[in-house]
C-alpha cells in the first residue's frame, strides 16, 4: 500500500509491551515510570488479527519491539502464531539481548528471522552504567546464542551521543567486524524536540523513504514514531486503524509530546 506521499508501506512494528528489565539512561527514566494496565495490551490473538489485517493491505514486514520483548510472557508463542500467516516475509525481533541466551532457539523455531540487539559500549563498567545495572556478559552470550540458532543476520545497534566516531562506537564497530556481525548507528533521539536523524549503516530516520507503521502494546496504530497521531485498533477494528494511520502519516516527523520510546518502541 502506498501512502499520499508515494512511500511503499510495507513494514508493521509491533510493541507488544511497555516492561523492560534495564534502565538506560536514554531511554527510561531510573523510577516513577507509569505503565500500562496487563488487562489494556493487546493478547496474543489480537496482535495476529491486527497482522492479517496488515497482510490483506499490504504489509509483509513484521518486527517485535518493547519496552524489552522478551519480558512478555511465551513470546515463542505469539512468533509462532505471526508467522503463519500467509504473506509475512521478514519477521524480526529487537531486544537488548538480556535474555536471548535463553531464549533463541525456541523463537527460531517458532518462526523469528532474525534479530537486532542494542549494545552501546563494551566496557562492562560503562554498561552497566547506561543501563543502571547491566550485566554485558548476558548480553554477548546472547549475541553469540542468536548466531547459533541461526537467528541471521545478527544485528547490532549502537547508540552514540554524536557519531560513530566515538570510543564507545568504534569498541562495538570492531566487535562486529570480528564477529561477522552488522552494526547501526543510532543517534540519541528526543521525541519532545523532533530531534533525530538517519541511521548510519541502515534506513531508519529517513523519511522520504519511510515505509512503516507502527502500533503500540494496548492497541494504538501510529503513522510516524515523531508524531501523536494514533488509530485503535479496538475501538475502530484492525483495518481502519491502519488505513487511517496510512492516510495521516506525515511527510516527515515533527514531534511526540505523549509517548516515550519505551511504550512506543524506537
């Protein structure tokens, strides 16, 4: 389906909760964060039904978000239900990687593709610094458990205050090139301030070329991540949703003065 600017919008991210485990700095604040109700997300069976609904208008792209994914409950069980739907051709998952160890092999054989993991810094101090807490040990063995179960192409996302040039950066950059990993380069985004940018070594921020939609835990189709336009899915049934997310999705982002990265997903 293409919307009135002529992008190709191809590509659903779906943030099936708001819970995380860690703390980054840029991302969540350290206490006080007001989350939803477990009885306002969306279940398992209303996500699929929001993904065939996709599928029938031209969606073939689907990715997992948070919060952390992997924090809700029987994840394997709603990838497995996603990708037997007809028409899906890339099913992803982006985790910070904390429980992945456990995790990979059983969404692999659910159905998940591929994955991307966030890592900032190699210094483990520094790590767990950002993430108020983190042990970098589990988010490597998850990297290394994600390439095992064939979870490919492993991707890493970095984010950096300014460039790629940074300490930090270049750590991750050389890991990657060792391990045969990809790696992205994300800058720190403000949603207040409509402050973002493209990412380096992928698409994302580019929005003469934006092909996504995205909803939300509890039911929320949103055109554009920098924006607080939201269609739901409940009150006006699946397909309206995205359809008017579709007709209201900006020529480019401006600003998000009602959602955080954590409910929405990056």
């Amino acid at each position: 389906m293409y919307d009135r600017f002529n992008r190709h919008i191809n590509y659903l991210r779906i943030s099936v909760t708001d819970r995380c485990n860690l703390r980054c700095r840029y991302c969540m604040p350290e206490e006080g964060i007001h989350l939803m109700r477990h009885e306002d997300m969306l279940t398992f069976e209303e996500i699929t039904d929001v993904v065939k609904a996709a599928v029938r208008l031209g969606i073939n792209k689907i990715r997992l978000t948070g919060g952390e994914p992997l924090v809700r409950k029987d994840l394997a069980g709603l990838v497995a239900m996603i990708a037997k739907v007809p028409g899906i051709l890339d099913l992803a998952l982006t985790t910070n990687g904390y429980l992945l160890k456990e995790n990979a092999r059983s969404l692999r054989a659910a159905g998940l593709n591929r994955v991307n993991i966030s890592l900032d810094t190699l210094d483990p101090e520094k790590y767990s610094m950002i993430t108020r807490g983190g042990d970098i040990t589990r988010v490597l063995e998850g990297i290394q458990a994600a390439r095992v179960a064939g979870l490919e192409p492993v991707k890493i996302n970095c984010v950096v205050f300014r460039s790629s040039d940074e300490q930090d950066a270049g750590m991750v950059k050389e890991y990657a090139v060792r391990e045969g990993f990809q790696v992205r380069f994300i800058r720190q985004m403000n949603l207040e301030s409509g402050a973002f940018s493209v990412v380096e070594g992928g698409t994302g921020g580019n929005c003469s070329i934006c092909n996504r939609l995205r909803l939300t835990a509890n039911g929320m189709v949103k055109p554009c991540l920098f924006d607080d336009q939201e269609f739901d899915v409940r009150q006006m049934g699946a397909e309206n949703a995205l359809i008017s997310a579709l007709h209201a999705k900006p020529s480019e982002g401006c600003i998000n003065s009602t959602g955080r990265f954590y409910n929405i997903g990056g």
